[in-house]
C-alpha cells in the first residue's frame, strides 16, 4: 500500500486512538498548562527570548531580512458597527522620547503619566523621518519617505492622489466622524478631508493674545461636547499641537502660557553628557557653523543662562500640552467613552537639546529619532496594562493600528504594521510571530538648503549603521556600549566584517522602503 493511501480499518482504528487522546490526554495537558506546566512553559519562553535578545544570537538572525517589514496580521474577527472603537490621537510636535515625567522626572507631564499608567508605553518607538511634514505624511500614509515621496511643505503633496488609502481617508470610508485640529502639514486642508477640521500653527500667542495650546484645547473640546452630530456614531479626533515646537523668527524661540511659569523654578536642568564642544568636534568633518542645526544651536544653547531659559519654557510648553491632554481625557471619562475609545500620544520629531552640538532634529542620533509613544487601548491585556514595551515601533505603524481598531482593512500601499497584536490576546501568539528587529531611517534634507545634511541609517539592538550619502561617508555605533553615539567604529580596522554585513542589509533595507 503507498504511502499516501490509508485502508478503512486504518482509518477506524486512528479515529478510536484520536477519540481517546480526546478524552483522557487532552484534559491533563490543559491542568498541565494552568499549574506546574504552565509555570515551566513560561521559564522556557523567557529563556528562548533571552537567547534571541542576547547580542551575539541578534547579529546571527539579523542576516534574515524577511521580517523587516513583516506582513499585516489582520484582525480576523467581524467586527459590527457597534464594536468600532472612536480614536483620540493626542500628537505633540519637536518633542523626543525622554521628554515625559515618567521616563525623565525633571519633566512635569502627570497627564500623560496618567496615561501610560493606563496604558503601555513604547520605550523604543521612533520616526521613519524626522522632519514636521515629512513625518506627518508618514503618519497619513503609513509609509517611508521613499515611497510617498511628500517632499515639500506646501502643494503640490502627492498622497493627496490616493487620499482615500490613507489613514483619514479610511476613517471616513468607515463612516467615522472625523476631526483635526491645530497643525496640520503638508500642503492645505481641503474640505473633504475632514467633518470638522481648523488648521493654524508657527506662533505661541496670536494677535488677541491667545496661547496656541489653549486654541488646541478650546477646538478639541468643542469637537467632543458640541460638533458630533451623533453621539452614537464613531468619531476619530486628531488633535494637532505645536507646541513645544519653536515660534520661528521670535529670539525667546519658546513662549510658553502664563499658568505654566511658575514650574521649573527650582535649580537648573541637567543637560545630557554630549552637550558640549568637545562633542561638536566629533560630528563628521562635513559638519559646520553653517550647519542649520549648529545655527539653531546657538540661538539657544550657546550660553548657560540662555540655555537655561530656553530648556526650562521648552518644558513649559510640554507641561502646558500635559494640561490640555489632561482635560480631553477628562472629557472622555464625563462621557462614559474612555472604555470605548483607542487613545494615542506620540509626536513628530525627536529633538535635540544641545547634544552633539546641535539644536533641532533630521540627523540620525537617538535624541533626534526615537519619540515617545503611549498607547491606552481597551483590548490590551490586563497583565500588560501600566507596562513598557522595547519593541521596534514606528511612526508607520499607527496608521495600520487605528485602521485596525476601526475594523478596516489595512491598504496594500501601507509599510507598517497593527501594533494591538504586542498587547491584546493576539500577543499571546508571539512564540511563533517576529516582530522587526531593525529598521531604515531617512532623511532625504531640504532641496536647495545647504544647512540641512541628506542621512540614512539603519538601525538595530545592538549597532547603528549611518551613512551620509552626498558625502559617501559611513558610521557606526555599538549602542549597548555607547548610548549617546560617541565612539565611531567605522574608524576602526577591527569592525570592517561586520561594517560590510550591516551595509548590506542597509541596502536591503533601502530597497525595501520604496
């Protein structure tokens, strides 16, 4: 008899052998799981993670590309129209990830503190680009840079063309009731765009004296209590800081309201260990005082004092964006919609704070890439509620997140990928699932501004890969060892294996960005 064939009798025989494994082996497996077995499978879960996490097993598995842009696990469950989640999105502007009282207590937010109390907090999220409006379009299209190519600031911008496969355009697919207020990059609002939208921002104060912050509050709530038409229908609301972003062309850079004065009164800030000039002088040789970031740099760090003032109503302007994400959430809960609503804070840019010499964003450091990212979800896990998360996130995964959550399909033009499935019961699925263990970061700089760099990097656990590509000049760093990006082992001889295994995987990366 061949193989591939079985007689009727076999066939009995295995179906009595399978009916049996049923009743009696079945049940001692699953009291198995819940006691001593479970307990065990746990231990051999962290310890199979500890391997794959250990530095010298992450450089053998990341020769494996294949999950650099892992596929979309869709949410397979039919979700009705009453199952939809609303979506509040709470996005900050030049605001980098220690900048929250949870992770740095020189920083007054107890809001979002609050928040990732509640929530999860995503301790190695970051942008793909690091620029307002290159970074807004990612987060519109869920996409790189490479391939949504929104270049400029105003028109034209070419997601525009496909606006119905972006994040928004989905939303209203999806009869959601949509608004955004405060910044909005690039290029103009159009009135399809959103139900309810108001866009203005580059200023603190305007003409009557109002804080642009207090303005984003004023518009947030106003869409919550008075513009939903229909209060049983599911609302997405973008609420678009800009603060703590500079005011551009005003020499106090940071003007924050007058009810946030009275903090930061006491002692000085403590500026980070690269802050000075010692560490200018290790940036490349191509870095110089007319450099955007050196120029901003000395509007703002180049004197004690002056950096002082300006750290200090920087985080003002942070505290000042705490109050008002405090009042939203606030609103939520009089509502009765906080059980019901995905709530999302992250920013667009990191920031630097004299580190390296430089003031702003665009290059490829930690200060000016990775962004706080907190996500309060009401599928996550009980267990993992309150909890940091050290995955790779980035800023192309929060489209494909709240399309999830909306229960809409994830376009095919989207690079990123649904985010629930690190802490809803999908995550307990994970033994089988990998998630990105590096990723491709870009900036492709400002057409016809010699101050802004081009610079692409990769980025893992364990190196960074830079390159510089108008100068055909390539970095490295070991960041267990070497955090703030100090020691360049692109100029040691002793590196060039794995130099030339990362730039390969670094063009990989790049191709796949496209």
């Amino acid at each position: 008899m061949k193989r591939s064939e079985t007689s009727p009798k076999l066939s009995r025989q295995m179906a009595a052998f399978l009916l049996l494994t049923i009743v009696f082996v079945v049940p001692g497996l699953v009291l198995l799981s819940t006691t001593t077995g479970k307990a065990f499978l746990e231990d051999l879960q962290n310890f199979h993670l500890s391997m794959e996490n250990s530095e010298e097993n992450i450089l053998l598995q990341n020769d494996d590309d294949s999950f650099d842009h892992p596929p979309p696990l869709q949410d397979k469950r039919d979700l009705q129209q009453n199952e939809k989640m609303n979506i509040v999105f709470l996005y900050g502007d030049d605001w980098r990830f220690d900048s929250l009282g949870y992770v740095n207590p020189q920083v007054h937010t107890p809001n979002l503190d609050r928040l990732a109390k509640e929530g999860m907090l995503f301790t190695e999220n970051a942008v793909t680009t690091s620029i307002c409006w290159i970074s807004r379009a990612c987060l519109a299209t869920g996409q790189h840079y490479a391939r949504h190519e929104t270049l400029n600031l105003g028109e034209p911008v070419p997601f525009y063309d496909y606006w119905n496969e972006t994040l928004y355009g989905k939303l209203t697919e999806h009869n959601y009731f949509t608004g955004a207020v405060g910044k909005w990059q690039p290029g103009g609002l159009q009135g399809h765009m959103f139900n309810v939208s108001t866009n203005y921002w580059g200023f603190h104060f305007d003409d009557q004296g109002n804080h642009i912050t207090d303005m984003n509050e004023r518009d947030a709530l106003d869409f919550l209590q008075n513009k939903r038409k229909n209060v049983n229908d599911s609302f997405a609301l973008f609420v678009n800081f800009f603060s703590p972003h500079h005011w551009d062309g005003n020499p106090e850079q940071y003007l924050p309201q007058n009810k946030t004065k009275h903090l930061y009164q006491d002692g000085n800030i403590t500026f980070g260990p690269t802050c000075t000039d010692e560490y200018w002088k290790k940036l490349p040789p191509f870095f110089n005082d007319q450099n955007d970031g050196r120029s901003r740099w000395r509007d703002r760090f180049d004197e004690p004092n002056k950096a002082q003032k300006m750290i200090k109503n920087y985080y003002r302007l942070i505290s000042g964006v705490d109050m008002t994400c405090g009042k939203i959430l606030d609103e939520l809960d009089r509502q009765n919609l906080t059980d019901n609503t995905l709530i999302i804070f992250t920013t667009d840019n990191g920031y630097y704070h004299s580190e390296h010499g430089l003031a702003d964003k665009w290059y490829a450091h930690q200060e000016s890439i990775k962004v706080p990212l907190i996500i309060k979800d009401p599928r996550m896990r009980k267990d993992l509620i309150g909890t940091k998360n050290d995955e790779f996130t980035l800023s192309i995964d929060l489209a494909p997140t709240m399309l999830t959550a909306a229960g809409s399909d994830i376009p095919k033009r989207m690079q990123g990928r649904d985010m629930s499935i690190l802490y809803t019961e999908e995550s307990r699925k994970r033994t089988k699932q990998k998630w990105r263990r590096k990723w491709y970061y870009e900036y492709p700089g400002i057409p016809g501004n010699t101050g802004h760099i081009p610079v692409q990097a990769l980025v893992r656990k364990d190196y960074k890969y830079i390159y510089w590509p108008t100068h055909n000049y390539t970095e490295l760093f070991h960041l267990p060892t070497d955090h703030y990006e100090i020691n360049d082992l692109a100029r040691n001889d002793t590196h060039t294996e794995i130099l030339e295994k990362l730039r390969k995987q670094f063009l990989k990366a790049q191709s796949k960005a496209k």
